[in-house]
C-alpha cells in the first residue's frame, strides 16, 4: 500500500501505485477526452487532446517518466525548440514551456509535459540540467500550467500540477533557480510544495488555469474555471516569499480588464 498526505501532513492508506497507471490506461482505451492547459509565456494558451483506442499501446511510454538520456537531450547542444518536438514524437501531450528572459540575465525556460515527473530547464534555449519532482502517490501527474517567475530579481520555477487520477491534491511548487555564472550551469533549490485543493473545492473545478505576470513579489495573477468551465468569480494575486503562499483575492471583474485575461474569457487565449 502507498501512503498519501493528506493536507495536514498526516497519512492515509491509499491503493497501489499499479491500480492508478490502470485507471489511466482504461481511461485512453475507451478514447476519452482528456482535458489539458496551462499557461505560455503570455499566461494564455490553451490544448485538448483525445486518444483514441488504436493508439493507446503507441502512447503507452507516455505514461512512464523518460529521463534526460532516454530524450537524448545533451547539455549546451540541444534546443528548446528540438526538445519539444522529441518530447511530442515521443507521445507525450500538453508538452508545454514558458520562458522568461530578463534584460539583465539569461533566458530561463522549463519544459514538461502531462505524466511526467521530470521538469527539464533550458538556459539561452540550450538544455541544461532537469529536476524530479516529488509527487507522492501521483504517479501520473498533469502538469496544468508552468512559470519562470521572479522575486528580487531571483528566478523561480512555477508549476501547478495536478493529479490526473485524483489520489493526490492539486499543487503549487515553486524551485529556486541561481545562475553561476562560472560554471554555466544553474543551481537548483529543494523544491517547495503547496496544497492548493481548498481553492479547488470553494470555486468548484479548476479547470484552464491562467497565471499573468512575473513578479512573486508584488503577485502573479491566477484564474481558473469552475467545473463547468464558469470562471472564477475572483481569481488571486499569488505571492511566495519562500516559505509561505500568499492568495489575495481580487474580483474577476477587475482582473478582467487585462487584455489577456479579458481574451481567456472569451476564449480567444493561444499559445
């Protein structure tokens, strides 16, 4: 048996690992939709996908973590551009990434893609390094939405993910990225995760995310949809100062009036 936290740290019981992947692989037999967004560097883009029956043994590696070497991917030598397509030829859907590129540093891009436990990160479109998410009994997570966000002047790597059989609560992670300049290669902090399932419960669904801006500190906008696609009826400005999660809420009839917000929903939002 596998042991889930629940959202005050405890544990309770749950069932094997194997009967989530059987779950998930009855789900793609039968050709159901499966509903995948996330947020671009614009904070709106916006995918469906459906698999149908004869291609659920090709798209069977997609449910199974593949490193940095199985992808091929080589420091300094592959591209952004080259990962995606290798990542998609693979079978992997919602491959998504967001970049950030500051006037005074690097780019900084993060790849993922839905049932995939690895996030892989990109500096000046090279790749350079990935990191493992810890995602308890998750073990076919949909990754929703990711960000390179910033807080005095540091880059943050942001993920909502959320667990696509439903076994563990939806999800804020947040990693410290530094550049080291010497070396050319970044380091990464201990990954910080946050339960964000009461938003889930209070606006019913959280389905095609939105973040909007950069800026931790002062906040990043987030919306979403309730479960039948109704948005929110106030979204959040979202702040981390590294140990804590701040959720401000501001009413969707002022959040709409941002160009992008305003086209997410109408939905006009591309990636």
């Amino acid at each position: 048996m596998r042991l889930k936290r629940d959202e005050e740290g405890k544990t309770a019981a749950k069932e094997p690992r194997s009967a989530t992947r059987r779950a998930l692989e009855r789900f793609f037999l039968v050709g159901a939709a499966a509903l995948a967004l996330s947020a671009g560097p614009a904070g709106c883009a916006r995918s469906f996908y459906a698999v149908a029956p004869e291609r659920a043994t090709e798209l069977g590696n997609a449910f199974d973590t593949q490193t940095p070497e199985q992808l091929g991917f080589v420091r300094g030598s592959t591209t952004l551009d080259d990962a995606i397509r290798t990542m998609s030829g693979r079978g992997m859907t919602h491959v998504v990434e967001n970049t950030n590129a500051s006037s005074n540093g690097a780019a900084i891009s993060v790849v993922g893609a839905d049932f995939q436990c690895l996030l892989h990160i990109f500096r000046n479109r090279r790749y350079e390094q990935s990191i493992r998410l810890d995602l308890g009994t998750a073990e076919l997570p949909q990754r929703y939405a990711l960000r390179v966000a910033e807080r005095r002047g540091e880059k943050i790597i942001m993920a909502l993910v959320r667990d696509a059989a439903g076994i563990e609560p939806a999800m804020m992670v947040f990693v410290h990225y530094s550049s080291n300049d010497t070396s050319g290669n970044g380091t990464l902090g201990r990954p910080a995760y946050i339960n964000i399932s009461d938003l889930e419960r209070r606006h019913n669904g959280m389905q095609d995310p939105l973040f909007v801006g950069y800026d931790l500190q002062a906040g990043i906008t987030f919306i979403a949809r309730d479960s039948e696609g109704v948005p929110w009826e106030n979204g959040y400005f979202i702040s981390w100062d590294g140990r804590s999660l701040g959720k401000t809420p501001v009413p969707f009839s002022e959040l709409v009036m941002c160009d992008c917000v305003r086209s997410w929903a109408e939905g006009q939002e591309r990636h």
